[in-house]
C-alpha cells in the first residue's frame, strides 16, 4: 500500500474453477473457467497480463482478457491501468462483447490510502452498442503486522450507461426516455490476512439518481488458504452489481476453485492474489433483451414491445390493469389456467403499468420498478426503446 515495489520479480499463476451462477432473469446455471497469467515487475513498474476461458451448462461460452500495469512514481503514489475484453460465445474480442479501460490514481500517507478512478468502455450485443462510464474515490485504511493484514475500504462512484437491456435485467429503469441511465455507487469492504488464511468481505448499494429508478444491493464473501506453498484453495460466494463499464450482467455466484502457482516470490504473493481475486468469480457476459418477473413479461423489438401481465388469483376473482399508454382506462384481464392474463404492444417510449384485483388499491406488478402514479397509488415503470 506504500508504493513499494521489488527490483525485479516475476509471479505466474494458474487456476481451475467450478461455479453456479444465476442471473435475474436467467436459470440456475454451473460453469467451468479455466485461466491463468503473470506478473513481472521491475524498479518501480509492474506489468500483468490474464485471461480465463468459462463454460456453461446452457452451453454460452465467454472469455475475458486483462492487461495491467503499474507505476510507482514515489513512495506515496501509485498508478494502476487496466485494459480488458470480455466476449461471447468465445468469439473474437470486441464482437459480442466489451471493450473497456480504467484507471487509478492512488496518494499514501501512514496507514491510509486516497484513490481517485475511471473507467470506460463499448459493449457489443444483440447487433447493439453500448456505452459505460464510472468516476469515483475511495478510502482505505491498512495495517500491517508480522505474518499479517488488515484492510478496510470504502468507495462511491458515479457510472452512467444507455445499455438499457443490461440496467433493466438488475432492476434500475427510467422514468422517462432520456439519452442514458445515471447511478450512484457505495461500497464498503474488509480484507483479513494471517499467515495462510486471506478473508475478504464486500457490501455494495446502488442507486439511481435523475430520471434512473430503482435500488439494488450486492455482497461478497471470499476466503483464500494456502495449503502449500505452491497451492491455494479458492472459497466466493456473493451476488455483483452489474458492471457498466465491462458490460457483465448482476448475477449470484458461488465458486470453489484452486491455484497453482509456478512461480511465487514471497515478496508478491499478497499482490497476485488481489489481482486475481477481484474478478469476483464470474465473467461470462450473457443477457436477455427482455424484462421477466414474476407477473410481468416484456419482450422488445426495434420500437415496440409485447407486455403481458400474468396475475395468480382465485377463479372468481377480478383482475384489472390500466397503463399510461391506454390513459388509465382499465381492461379486464382473462383468465388462462390457473393465472389472469393480459396482453398489450406498447410503442417507443416509458409507461407506467398498475394492476388491482377485485377492486381494491392499484399496484406495480412485480418484476418492475415502482413509482407513484398519478392517482396517489403505485405502478411499475416499463421503458420501450
């Protein structure tokens, strides 16, 4: 954390790793990733390079690749830049993926550490780019013992995005149509190292500001043992906050996997873990170009979209819906088995959506942002681009 750096050292690692991932609107899914890089510094600059293979049970394939550096301009200071892609389908990087940069500008002083950041990057999908921007700071505080570590950090940053597939898959929408979605970003996290044993833990908020809707929450939970000198066993469990800049969906992981480490200098060792260790265990970058939640199916097409409210509800009940694209006039919904269903095509544009049964308060139907309609009740926000 003091910008201090060996003369000249070299660090290579490989890892094999199994997870179960699931993404909001997705199943339930295991994947395999294979990966692997190195690190090789020398005087004041470090230079890594990664990169991981997963595969899935659906059968999606996705791979990523990072370049690192780092500059040590003095011992106070220290610059990090990273360059990545992610793909699909094991494609070529750039096609159905992302491209991304970011950078951080770090000052010490004693056991604290100020860091300003930014990053930015196109994601390819569906025949459609997207751009993400994030700018940010964060805080730390680190002490340092014989065989020993304790961290602790906080982070907000600022991110924007017009990738509205991936924002409305976590949950954040618009209130109404404007060029991009506006977030603001808080994370706190600790990091405990003794002799063999590295725990990390994170806790992250997200919300929208300006015409963005919607909260979300994330956690991370890691633990790192090194069983032999050579060897370490990998524990993640967590969910991550949808990455704008890298274009990587909100998704719940739980991995275990191990590394091997060919060559490990003890003067790096505690820099190649965290260099590895903030992929957060997934990078497959797979979404949907539809909104699904429990009473709600949105299906999109270039400007328009299929809306289908589906209501559980006793065989005599009632079940109207009105939306701000019929002026609130309500319509009953018909019953299918054992659920009310109702159909509407919605132009371009943002609607409000609510439902009621058997007469009584209006609602947002779950799986959509809520707002306040117009009546002093609820309705879910739906965006049509």
């Amino acid at each position: 954390m003091r910008g201090q750096a060996p003369a000249a050292a070299t660090l290579a690692w490989f890892d094999v790793s199994g997870a179960r991932v699931q993404q909001p609107t997705s199943a339930l899914r295991s994947a395999l990733s294979v990966g692997g890089g190195v690190w090789h510094a020398r005087q004041s600059v470090g230079v890594a390079a990664e990169g991981n293979v997963t595969v899935a049970t659906d059968s999606t394939g996705a791979a990523q690749y990072v370049l690192r550096t780092m500059w040590l301009p003095a011992a106070f200071a220290r610059t990090d830049f990273d360059v990545s892609a992610t793909t699909n389908s094991l494609t070529f990087p750039g096609r159905y993926g992302s491209r991304a940069a970011a950078i951080r500008q770090s000052f010490n002083a004693a056991s604290f550490q100020l860091s300003v950041l930014a990053g930015a990057g196109r994601t390819s999908r569906f025949a459609l780019d997207a751009d993400g921007q994030r700018v940010g700071a964060a805080l730390a505080w680190e002490r340092r013992s014989s065989g020993g570590l304790a961290r602790l950090g906080a982070q907000v940053t600022h991110n924007r995005t017009n990738d509205f597939k991936l924002m409305e898959a976590s949950g954040i929408v618009l209130e109404r149509v404007v060029p991009a979605y506006t977030m603001t970003d808080r994370q706190i996290d600790a990091i405990w190292q003794q002799g063999p044993l590295w725990l990390q833990a994170s806790r992250a908020w997200r919300n929208g500001t300006g015409a963005t809707l919607g909260k979300v929450s994330a956690f991370h939970l890691s633990a790192a043992w090194t069983v032999q000198p050579s060897t370490t066993l990998i524990a993640q469990v967590g969910e991550q906050l949808a990455d704008v800049v890298r274009g990587v969906p909100q998704a719940r992981y739980t991995t275990l996997g191990v590394r091997w480490n060919p060559i490990r200098p003890s003067t790096l060792r505690r820099d190649a873990r965290a260099l590895a260790d903030d992929r957060g265990g997934t990078s497959a970058v797979t979404t949907v170009p539809e909104i699904r939640g429990d009473e709600v199916l949105v299906q999109r097409r270039p400007g328009q979209g299929d809306l289908v409210i589906s209501i559980v509800a006793p065989a005599d009940a009632t079940v109207d819906v009105a939306t701000s694209a019929t002026d609130w006039a309500p319509a009953r919904a018909v019953r299918e088995g054992e659920r009310f269903v109702y159909r509407l095509t919605l132009p371009s544009g943002a609607h409000r959506v609510a439902v009621r049964v058997n007469g009584g308060g209006w609602r947002a139907p779950r799986g959509l942002a809520v707002v306040d309609d117009d009546f002093g009740g609820q309705a879910g926000v739906v965006v049509i681009p």
